[in-house]
C-alpha cells in the first residue's frame, strides 16, 4: 500500500481543496523565487475549528530525479482563540536546474491533495 493512493487532485478552478502553485514558469539557476501554494484561490475554503486546512508541503523533483522536501506550513489557528489562519503560504527558495514542484495538503475532513507545477 502506498500513500500515495490516497492524495486526491482536481481542477483548482472549481475544487476548494487543490493546493495552487503560485511562481515563474523559468527561473535563472541558483537565485531565489518566490513560491506561493494557496488552498482555496478560486472558491474559499473554509477555516473553522469543525473543517479546515491543517498544512501544505512543497516539494522540488529536479530533472534528474532528486526530490528535495522545501518547505512544510502548518495553519494552527482556526477559530478556537482570537486568531485565523490562512490556508496560504510564501517561500524563498533557490533551484540548481528544472524539475517539478509538488504541494500537498491536508484537510481534517477531506483528507490529502496535491498538485503539480514543471518549471524550468
């Protein structure tokens, strides 16, 4: 059995849960980007203590086959204080060569999703 079975994906343009990757399409090696992964950009997610985005993980597959985990952001603030979360988050990172960035998340009610984006 693999994990990998039970991440869902869909078009973020009309499901609430797909992480949205957000950067340039090409970047110039060894310099830093911008990465923004968005859990409901186009149709708002909820953020309350019953439903909401848990994390979201960034992870780089370069062309040779290297995965590199970049980033994990956890949204701990939901409603059960005086404070929200967004289900978004922005890093910096710096890539050596092309490959595909990967994001996951993780919705307590609706469990794992993912998707992709190639940049080189």
């Amino acid at each position: 059995m693999s994990i990998g079975a039970y991440y869902k994906s869909a078009d973020w343009k009309t499901e609430k849960h797909v992480p949205v990757i957000d950067c340039p399409d090409a970047f110039a090696p060894d310099a830093f980007i911008d990465i923004t992964v968005t859990i409901g950009k186009e149709i708002p997610h909820p953020n309350t203590v019953e439903h909401h985005i848990r994390w979201v993980n960034l992870f780089f597959i370069s062309d040779k086959g290297v995965a590199t985990d970049l980033a994990r952001v956890e949204f701990n603030a939901h409603g059960e204080g005086p404070g929200f979360t967004a289900s978004k988050a922005t890093v910096a990172v710096k890539l050596t060569g092309p490959g595909t960035l990967i994001a996951t998340s993780y919705c307590n009610i609706h469990g794992l999703w993912e998707s992709s984006k190639t940049i080189s």
